[in-house]
C-alpha cells in the first residue's frame, strides 16, 4: 500500500476562559442584607415614638410606612435592591425634610435613637464607624433651622 500525503495537522487553538469575576461584596452584604437594616430600623423607631419632640415628625398613622422608607433607603444606599428608588424616585432627603423643624435638639435626638439603635446590633468596629459616620454627616446636614 502505498502511503498518501500526511493529512494536514489542524491548527492548535487553546481554549482560554475568562475568570468569573465574583460581584462585588457591599456593605450590605458584609453587615448581614436586609435583616440588619431592617432591625435597625424597627429598633430606632421604638425611641422616636416615645420621643416628645420627634414623634409629631412621623405621620402617626403610618409609623410601618416610615419604617419601610427608612429601611428601604439604607438598604439601597448601601448596595441592597433598589427598591426604594423604584418606589419613591429619587431619594432628596433635604427636599424631602424641609416641611420639619430639623433643629440641633431634634438632630440630636434622632442621632441618640440611631446611636441606641445601633449598639443594640453589635456590628464590628469597622462597620459600626462606617455607618455611625453616615449617619452622624446625614443628620448634620439636614439641619434646617437653628430656632427651638
């Protein structure tokens, strides 16, 4: 038998993949989801109404709404569902402040609540800082009035 032409070797191709590139951890990935946020919220609320210069600031009828505005915020903000933005838009928190007299004693107060609040969670250090500082600039800036 006589031997033919070698047949022609194909072509060396090497397969490469690309690495799955894992999503990005948030904050509120690293603190617990929305359970966290959502037991935060529930417990700084316990203080606001029972508090006799907030509480007029909550729609008294609507303490659950609050609730899931606040809650549905902070998850969002930090790196949750967007939901609250595909609920209520944008978030304008001055805007949305401004009908309340946000003086440095209602400040104060709410900080007090968020700080109770907070403790009550028993975050790490790092993470308490993070969004005790968050809180600590909000709460600064939505001053809107220095009359008692």
């Amino acid at each position: 038998m006589a031997a033919g032409p070698e047949p022609t070797p194909l072509p060396l191709t090497l397969k490469t993949t690309r690495p799955q590139t894992p999503a990005p951890v948030t904050f509120y990935d690293e603190v617990g989801g929305s359970e966290v946020f959502e037991t935060l919220v529930r417990r700084f609320y316990e203080g606001v109404v029972n508090d006799p210069v907030l509480k007029p600031m909550y729609p008294e009828d609507d303490i659950e709404g609050a609730i899931w505005r606040l809650s549905s915020f902070l998850i969002q903000y930090w790196g949750g569902p967007a939901t609250y933005s595909e609920v209520r838009g944008h978030p304008r928190l001055r805007m949305r402040h401004v009908p309340y007299k946000v003086n440095p004693d209602a400040r104060d107060r709410w900080l007090g609540h968020m700080r109770a609040a907070m403790d009550s969670l028993n975050l790490s250090p790092i993470h308490d800082e993070t969004l005790w500082g968050y809180f600590d600039r909000a709460a600064h800036a939505l001053v809107n009035t220095f009359e008692s």
